[in-house]
C-alpha cells in the first residue's frame, strides 16, 4: 500500500495528469484557427488606458478573422477577451490553478484548465501566428523572453513579437541595448534587436500580424508532410542534436588520430 500510494502521488502518476493536458490542449487548440496571443498585467484595471487598448486591439484583430488567445485572468487578459466577445469573435482562455485562486473571466468562449505551466506555455506557442505584449510584470516578460529565445535559436519560425506602450517598455529596451548589447561581451547580436516591434499604434500592430500571417501562408502553401515533420509537436523546430563535447563536427578531416 506505501508504494502505491507514493505512485499516485508521485512522479509516474503525474506523467499522465501532465499527458492529460496535452491532450486536451491539442484537441481543442487545433480546432480555434490562426491565433494572437496577448499577454499584459492581471493587476490592470477596467478604467485604465492599457485595458482600453487591448480591448480594442482584440476586436480589430477578431474582425480580420483571427482568434484571440490569453492566460484567461483578469486585467489585460479579460480586456482581449472580452475586445473578442464585443464583436462576437472566438477567443481562448488557458487558465491556470495558481495558489492565490485566479478567477476566470466571463468573456473567452472557449476555456482550458491547466496545472503545469509548460503545458500551457506549448498552447500559446504552437497556435499563435503572432504574440502581443501589453504592460505586465513577470509573467508577461516570461512570454516575451520565451519568444525571444526560441525565434533567436532558430528553434520557431520567425513570428511577430509586438510591444505595446513604448513609455512602459522604454527601461527594459534601454537595458537589452546598453547592458546585453553593448556593455562588456555582447550577449546578443544587434539583429536580435529587429526580432520584436514597439509601438503604440494597433493600426500598425494589426498591420504588421496580418501581413506577417499572409506571408507565412504563401510561403507553406503546398508543404509536403516531408517539410511538415521538420516541426515538432510543440510546434518549433526539430533541429540537430548536439556533438559530443570535444569531438569534431567532421572526424575524416581531423588531425587528430584515433587508437583502435
């Protein structure tokens, strides 16, 4: 009775509530069509600019026949959701259980649970054509930064990354640009910089995700499953394993002998 107890409880037991997510999340993910992810502060009130905006942006993106999806709370999330709602567009709250109870907003026609925060981190990447961020606190900049690294390893094909509210973003691009870029070792490339766009205007936002997404479909029209299975099921791309640390990426042309 002990071990199977700690079963349930543990690790292996956990494997199938984690596979259960998956599941759930691609059955119905795979059904919402192109997506925009837009992220922002749960902290944001109704009467403030940012849930104006969002609000707004999400009704102008629902009527060009995308779907809205959010982290399904409050604040930022419930404006886009609601932005949707107001001219009768679908749009997708992935919830998560969270110790202090997130209360789910009314708006999203479409609602997903979640306990693990990577399985809803695959939901937002693998159906978004495009990402949004408004004003928020960590949880916003984990969507942004996550973006960011799997565009700049090559591991996601290049999506728009768009800021909203240059005031509020200034701080954190003037941090990328003098301390990641150009104090001491450059930690990125000054290309890195082009991956994202800051901007207050939704015209140019909505603008630059719709271009973006016509683009995305000329160039995969006709994709043979060969090309499809280059991606993987969290769609990124698969890519190259790693070497084995010190041994040469071709051994044929090495100067160095092997004893056999």
């Amino acid at each position: 009775m002990p071990f199977q107890e700690n079963f349930i409880d543990g690790d292996p037991w956990r494997i199938f509530r984690i596979i259960s997510e998956f599941v759930e999340g691609f059955e119905t993910m795979s059904r919402v069509g192109p997506g925009v992810s837009i992220f922002g502060s749960a902290r944001t009130p109704r009467h403030d600019v940012y849930y104006r905006k969002a609000r707004k942006m999400a009704a102008m993106l629902s009527e060009k026949g995308f779907t809205i999806i959010t982290g399904g709370g409050g604040g930022i999330m419930e404006a886009a959701n609601r932005g949707a709602f107001d001219v009768r567009g679908n749009s997708v709250g992935l919830n998560i259980d969270l110790p202090m109870e997130q209360v789910a907003n009314p708006y999203a026609n479409i609602q997903l649970n979640f306990r693990y925060f990577f399985a809803r981190l695959v939901m937002f990447m693998k159906y978004s054509v495009s990402y949004v961020c408004f004003p928020g606190g960590f949880g916003t900049l984990h969507e942004f930064y996550n973006a960011m690294t799997l565009i700049q390893t090559g591991k996601a094909e290049r999506f728009p990354v768009i800021l909203i509210g240059r005031n509020f973003w200034k701080g954190q691009l003037e941090w990328i640009t003098s301390v990641m870029l150009r104090r001491g070792t450059k930690k990125i490339d000054l290309a890195d910089l082009d991956l994202f766009t800051v901007t207050d205007s939704l015209k140019e936002a909505v603008g630059i995700i719709e271009s973006a997404h016509a683009e995305h479909l000329a160039l995969h029209a006709g994709e043979s499953p060969e090309d499809q299975s280059q991606y993987t099921e969290e769609g990124t791309w698969s890519g190259q394993p790693p070497l084995q640390s010190g041994r040469p990426r071709n051994p044929q042309k090495s100067k160095y002998k092997t004893n056999m």
